[in-house]
C-alpha cells in the first residue's frame, strides 16, 4: 500500500451565483383522531402509537415544495441525518408559496394509531393569491385548483376530522370547503367581519352523542350504523386574527362571530394579529405585529396571560404534543418557548403560563414552526397512554425562514426531565444528550443544488428556477506543481482560473425539475415538469459557447410517449437525465410515465432506441420490496420503436407509477442502473439496449449511485442515513469483499449530520487499446475476466458540509486480515486479539474534511484533479436585506 499517495489538485470554485430559495412555510402530517368505539370499549386505548415519522413538507418563495422524509430505518429511533429531501414538487411559474396544510384522504377508514404516509395524505397550499392549490403528490404536479370567492387568501386550515378545510380571505370572511371522499366542494360562508383574516385555527373536536331515545328502537343493524357514528367528531367553533387589532371566535353550527378579542394599538395604529393556535382545553394563543404573546379563556374570550416576548411582529407559532408547551418565532430572529405550570395544590386544577426561555438559531426573519409529533387537540381522557417501560421520543421542532435553512430542535417540556420517564428518554436527531429546548444542540438541514459537471469539457453546470448558467474551469500550468489547489509559480491572487461562457432563460411553465450536461460538452438538456428542451452546444474559435435548440425533439418524445386513449398531448418533462461517457446516448427518466428512454445522439437527428417500463410494473412487489428472482426471465419487459408493449396486463394502468429519482451509467457506457421512490433499482445493458436483471430492493432510496470506473459492473449506492451497499450487476451478487463493508466502515461517516449527496471516483488512466480482428481490447482486458480483487484506490464521499477520502482497497485487505486473525485464534482456542495497527490504517485510509461548506458539486476533471463548488452560507445571506434589529440604550 503506498504510504505517500499523490496529492490532488482541487479547484476551489465560489463563482456560482446561486442562492436558494427562502422557506415560507413548513407542515407535518396530522395525526388521526382517536376513535370512539374504542373509548368505549376500552381495549386499544392503552396500546402505543406507531413509532414512525411523518413527511416534513417545506414551501419555498420561488413556488416548490419538498418533501423530507425520515432517514432512520425501520426499527430505528434515531437517525442523525433526520429528515432529508426525497423529492420536489416544481411550483408553477410564476408562484410562490405562503401557507401549507395537509389533510388525511380518508380519515374514517384510517387507523387511529397509526402516522399517515404520503400516500394517505392530502397536500393544500396557496400564494397570497385567489386561488386554492391541490397538489397531486405522486405526479408531483397541481391536482385541481378551487377559487376562494372572497379575495386573496391570507390563511387556511383543516379541521382536526379531515374533513373540512377553512379559508381566511381577504374580504373578511370564513369559507369552508368540503374534503369528504376526496372532494374539495365549496360547503357554506361564514358572515363577514372587518378587515382581512390573518390566521386561523379550529377548536378542539366534541365527540358526537347518540340520541338515547332514537336508539332504543333501532335493530341490531341500526345500532351498528350507530356505532359508526358515534366514531365521528364534531367541529364546535374556530377562531381567527385580523388586521383590525382583535380575534374573533365562530360558531361553526350557525356561521356567526359569537366574540371578539381585542388586542393592543400602538400610536393608534391597527394592531395585525399574524398567528393563532388553540390548545386542547380550548385555551386560545394568539401573536401580533407588536410583538405581544396574549393566552386567552375560548369561553369568556378574556385575556389570561399576556408576554412581551418579542422586538417585532410574531409570524409563527406552534404547540407541543402534549399541549403544555408553546414556540413563538417572528421577525427578530428568536424562538421563544412557554410552559405551563400546574399549582401547586393537586386538588386545584388551577395554574399559568410562563416565558421560560429563548434561543435565536437563524439570521433572518423566521417564517414558519411545525413541531413533531403535532399537537391533536382532543380531551386527555381520549389521550393515548404510553405502554410501561416504552421509550419516550423528544419531540422535534422545526424552523425556517428567509435565511434558507431548516433548523431542528429537540424540545423535550422541562416537567418531564423529573418524571419517572426521564431516564428513557430518546433525542431522535442524537444531536446531544441533553433534549430539553434551552440546553439541546440543533442541527441544520442543509439546501441543495442541481449541478452537473463536465469531465472531458471542464465545464460547470448550475441550474436555477427558470435559467441555467454555464462556467469554463481553465487548465492549470501544470498539476505536479500544484499543491491544496494552488499554483506555486502564478500568485492565486491574480491568476483568473474560471470564465463565465453561457447564460440561458428558459420559457417554461413551471420551475425546472432537471437537467444535464454530456461529458464533452456537446449536449445540454433542460426539462421542466412539461417539457425536455434539447440543445447542440458549439465552440467558436474565441471560446464563445452558443446553444442551438434541436426543435424536432419535442414531437420525437410526444410521438413515442403518447399515453393510449388520452387525446392530450403528452407531457415531455424529464425528471432525471444521464449521458454515456462517449456522448452518444442520453437517457431520459420520463417525470409523468416513469419511463426510461434510450436516445441515441449519434446521428444527424435525435432517435429513440428504446424505452423502458419497469418502473410501472408492481409484479415484482410485494409491500413495496422487490422479491428476490421474480423480475428474471426470458421476457424483457421492454418496447421498440413503435413497436407493441409487452405485459400491459402487469401495468399500473389505475395507479402511479413511482417516481425516478436517480440514474447512472457506468464508466465503460454498458450498464445503466435507474432507482424509484419504491426502492427498486433496475438494471439495463446499453450495448444490447436490453433489461439485465432487478437489484433486491433497499431500505430506502439511494442518495447517490455510482459505477467503479476500473469495474465498470460494481455498483456503488449510499443511502440518505450514509450507509453503503454494493453490488455486482454481471454476477448478480453481493461482492464477498463488501458483504460486511458498513460493519467495516468507521462510524465517522455514518455519525456525519449530513447526508451523503455525491460519490466521486478517482478516473482511471485509460490503458493502451490493442486490436485482435474486429474486436479492440486494452490490455486490462486480456487478463483475467472482471473480478473484485483489484479495487479502486480512492473513493470520494461528499455531503454539504464534508468530504470523506476512503480507500476501498484497504477495506478490501483489512477484511482479509480479520477473517485470518479470527481463524488464527479459533485454532489455537485463543479470543481474537485486536490489532493496534487498524486504528492506524484506519486514520491512513479515511480521511474526514470538513473546510468547505456547503458544498454544492465536486467531480474530477482528469486523474488527480478535482473540482468542487461551494456556496458559504455568508455569501447567501450577504444577499438578503439587512436583518431586523433593536439596538438598547447604553449599548452599541
């Protein structure tokens, strides 16, 4: 093993402009209410609720939408990486997104103890506009629109039952919309008050009552259909904020304001009431634009407690899961956090709120909190008690703003670090030991780029909402004088490594999903969620790149992906795309069909070879896991040009087929692996444009694929919790080397906050080709056939904020020596011994960086030289306006 490696030449770029979009909005699944039979028999109330986390769904300025969902496997509690992007919805353009609100689809068949999925869920949201937004989740498009008729609306809520969804509009009235059997019907209109409605909550649910005197009469059969509907909840009254300084409280029956609360006035001016929430005793919580935290009693609508816990307007609140905890949060940046304390006296039920403390973890303004598990409003007699002994899960609190980052909390309410379940206590994120708000460590969920790099090109590739931009990184003088990425000869000062050489805008209909660049920078295609755009890239002499759109592409993709029996013309939009090394075929992951397309450049016209729809089958499934040998056979489940498609019988024709979330070619341009939101990864030969074989599915869908470059048929895939798993695509078996490779793998990468977002592969050398009739082979490939011994020398991990250098020849070797270390032992009956030198080789073999962030792209450009791109988050908010901020008299 070579103890001095050779170093590697790193161009450390910044000259990407790119800037995410600032969070508006955050939700989390509502949990299902409890049913009443169950009260009343008394059996289920006891049983624990799942142990399972909900979807974080997070809107953006720009109009998207991202669905994050939880790392941990199965049976695991913690997970460092927490919540992570599994995909997004594009925002129409223009759009933005202001209020967020999910729904469960069918609450009166949905199990009360269970967390709905996205499958289960609803998603609603709007932009300050007239019109209100479903979005289809599986799509990832906007399912039906609805018009307010009162205006823009300012905020919107849906009712503990799922079953009705309220608008706050600008006309200052209340309008519900009907959400039973997935409908979404305008249902009735509250009366109107002044001003415009701000915020809204709904009060806590009122079990619905059996009439005694119907029910001595029914029969066996009545009386079960009375059981189903004493399951049912009762919406009693709602409550919300305006612009005309005061709340006011609905009795849902009649449609009548019954009480107004009024807020404090400043100079005179009208006090903005930004954000509501009610608890589960009907205790009303309400923040405003003088920075005012006011509790108020729901049936005197009086005032109760009042806090001057802030310097500038309240934009967001949110509850614990229990109801004795508040978060407030707003323009001045801190996050303050109110508890409820009992009297002292067990008998008097009598007790107060209190402001018991503050952190500030953002920059900027903070627009929205969402805590986990949410608070469900319902009596604590319908409360369901944990099992004696279960751990206690910490509850999570979620936060973002203008300064683009999700920051997550373990909030843990203070009476319970002295209650008898103290010392099973579990921080999900293991961020610290600590879980209570004011002492836990938070943790940031980093933003994300689509960029892509261009090896043979040495060309950067970044993607923005509507536009994409193009960069040349310049050769340096020579790379064995080059040393942490600097030149020793040429002052880095002054030397000009990268020039600005392309700058696209697109006309799109929504927000680009995607995009690609060939390896020698020939092909640039571009897709929004309708739409692929095509372009032939040229070099002038001068180094002037200009781009050509290859208009015939559009009808050639419409034509193959026509959808029978739809007379809408297809949508085109591609949600992943991949090249082959030589630039002479491109795969598109169709974004509405989830089909994979062969496209063969090679041509003087753009030509389909094949496409692909095992994407669409679910024969191979069973709940979502790819059994093992069901997907070989003789038939290869694939359709030519024009041709008929094979096994329409095995079709999702009623359902949606899962999105593609990830491709990648191997060095050698002879496999193609595509993976989907179901786990399941497919494997194709692009030298015979055929189906190979089906990897067994995955705990969850991999964050990066890759192929080994010096064995192009070893496929590398790392998981959003970073653990690692490879496998053979020719043999179709786990590598003997890589059978226990995550038991082998020091713990510091999995114990990274970040995820895993790229694998980089140091290239190698092409070797001398030799021609044997018709047939050319290098000299590599005279030798023995594809084996596992010979391993890459380096392989380069990278998240947001660190990059791993790990030599998987090392972990190759060390699994020999152990295996011979134990065997040594076991003959000579003796323990195994550890060797002192692991430690060592470990520290040679693994090296953790963490100077750059966040880290947007890296790849090599040839062997030893590596580019990486990184945006600091001082630059992106060096870009903001000026942060709120209230300077006190005596100090500077």
């Amino acid at each position: 093993m070579n103890d001095n490696p050779t170093p590697i030449a790193l161009h450390r770029c910044r000259f990407v402009d790119y800037s995410p979009s600032p969070i508006t909005a955050l939700a989390f699944p509502p949990l299902p209410l409890p049913t009443l039979r169950a009260k009343k028999a008394g059996k289920e109330r006891e049983r624990d609720r799942v142990q399972e986390y909900g979807t974080l769904v997070v809107g953006h300025a720009n109009g998207n939408i991202d669905l994050l969902e939880w790392t941990g496997e199965d049976d695991e509690l913690q997970a460092r990486q927490a919540w992570q992007l599994r995909k997004t919805l594009p925002g129409p353009n223009p759009s933005k997104v202001d209020t967020l609100a999910l729904a469960i689809r069918f609450p009166d068949i949905f199990p009360s103890s269970k967390v709905p999925s996205l499958s289960d869920l609803r998603l609603f949201s709007c932009g300050g506009g007239s019109e209100l937004l479903e979005w289809d989740i599986a799509r990832s498009c906007v399912r039906r629109t609805a018009p307010s008729q009162g205006g823009s609306i300012w905020s919107m809520a849906v009712n503990p039952g799922s079953t009705t969804l309220a608008l706050g509009c600008e006309d200052g009235t209340i309008r519900l919309l009907s959400l039973v059997a997935d409908t979404l019907e305008h249902l009735r209109r509250f009366d109107r008050v002044k001003g415009r409605l701000l915020c809204i909550a709904w009060g806590p649910p009122v079990p619905r009552q059996s009439k005694p005197a119907a029910a001595e009469k029914l029969d066996a059969n009545d009386a079960e259909s009375d059981d189903d509907d004493e399951e049912e909840w009762n919406d009693s009254w709602l409550v919300a904020g305006g612009s005309d300084s005061s709340l006011h409280k609905w009795d849902v029956r009649t449609g009548r304001p019954v009480d107004r609360m009024t807020t404090d006035k400043m100079k005179g001016e009208r006090t903005l009431v930004w954000s509501v929430g009610v608890l589960a005793d009907g205790t009303i919580v309400s923040g405003d634009s003088l920075g005012t935290v006011k509790f108020w009693d729901s049936i005197t609508c009086t005032q109760t407690h009042s806090f001057s816990a802030h310097a500038a307007d309240v934009l967001c609140l949110t509850i614990g899961p229990e109801g004795s905890t508040v978060f407030t949060s707003g323009v001045d940046q801190k996050i303050v956090q109110f508890n409820y304390v009992s009297g002292a006296s067990e008998v008097s039920s009598s007790g107060k709120w209190v402001q018991s403390a503050s952190r500030r973890v953002h920059s900027h303004d903070v627009r929205s909190l969402a805590m986990w598990p949410p608070h469900t409003p319902t009596p604590a007699s319908y409360r369901r008690k944990p099992s004696p002994g279960s751990p206690y899960i910490a509850p999570v609190l979620v936060s973002g703003g203008l300064d683009m980052s999700i920051t997550m909390i373990p909030a843990l309410p203070a009476h319970v670090t002295t209650s008898n379940v103290a010392g099973r206590v579990i921080n999900p994120i293991a961020s610290s030991v600590a879980t209570t708000f004011e002492d836990s460590y938070y943790r940031r969920i980093p933003y994300r780029a689509t960029m892509c790099v261009a090896r043979t090109a040495r060309l950067v590739l970044c993607m923005y909402e509507t536009g994409l931009r193009l960069w040349r990184v310049l050769d340096i003088p020579d790379a064995s004088l080059v040393i942490d990425g600097m030149d020793s000869t040429t002052d880095p000062e002054t030397r000009v490594g990268w020039e600005n050489v392309l700058e696209m805008e697109l006309n799109v209909h929504t927000n680009l999903i995607s995009s690609a660049l060939s390896d020698d920078g020939r092909w640039l295609v571009a897709s929004d969620l309708y739409e692929t755009k095509l372009f032939k890239l040229t070099t002038t002499p001068t180094g002037v790149v200009k781009a050509n759109r290859i208009r015939s592409f559009t009808s050639l993709l419409q034509e193959q992906l026509a959808v029978a029996g739809s007379k809408e013309p297809p949508s085109t939009g591609g949600r992943k795309f991949v090249f082959t090394p030589d630039s002479t075929k491109m795969i598109m992951a169709s974004a509405s069909t989830s089909v994979v397309v062969v496209i063969d450049l090679g041509s003087n016209e753009p030509t389909i070879l094949r496409q692909f729809e095992h994407h669409r089958k679910i024969s191979s499934l069973s709940g979502r896991r790819v059994i093992r040998g069901t997907s070989r056979g003789p038939k290869t489940h694939a359709s030519h040009r024009g041709g008929d498609h094979e096994d329409t019988d095995e079709m999702t024709n009623s359902g949606i087929p899962p999105s593609i979330l990830q491709m990648a070619v191997s060095p050698d341009g002879q496999w193609l692996a595509s993976s989907d939101e179901w786990c399941r990864t497919f494997i194709y030969n692009l030298d015979s444009i055929q189906y190979h074989t089906t990897i067994p599915s995955l705990p969850h869908p991999p964050n990066a694929m890759a192929f080994v470059p010096d064995k192009p048929q070893i496929l590398f895939s790392v998981l959003p919790n970073n653990a690692m798993h490879v496998y053979d695509v020719e043999t179709g078996e786990v590598p003997p080397w890589a059978h226990d490779l995550n038991s082998r793998i020091p713990q510091q990468i999995f114990s990274t906050p970040d995820p895993v977002l790229g694998i980089a592969f140091d290239p190698v050398e092409s070797p001398r080709p030799i021609v044997n009739g018709d047939v050319t082979m290098t000299e590599n490939s005279r030798k023995s056939p594809r084996s596992t011994s010979a391993l890459p020398p380096t392989t380069i991990l990278w998240g947001s904020s660190w990059l791993c250098k790990l030599k998987l020849d090392w972990l190759g070797q060390y699994s020999k020596q152990r295996k011979r270390r134990k065997s040594e032992a076991e003959k000579q009956n003796l323990p195994p011994v550890s060797d002192v030198r692991n430690s060592t080789s470990e520290s040679r073999n693994l090296r953790v960086i963490t100077h750059y962030r966040a880290i947007l792209a890296m790849g090599f450009l040839k062997p030893h030289e590596l580019v990486l791109v990184e945006q600091p988050l001082v630059n992106v908010l060096s870009k903001l306006p000026p942060a709120f901020f209230k300077p006190k008299y005596g100090r500077t």
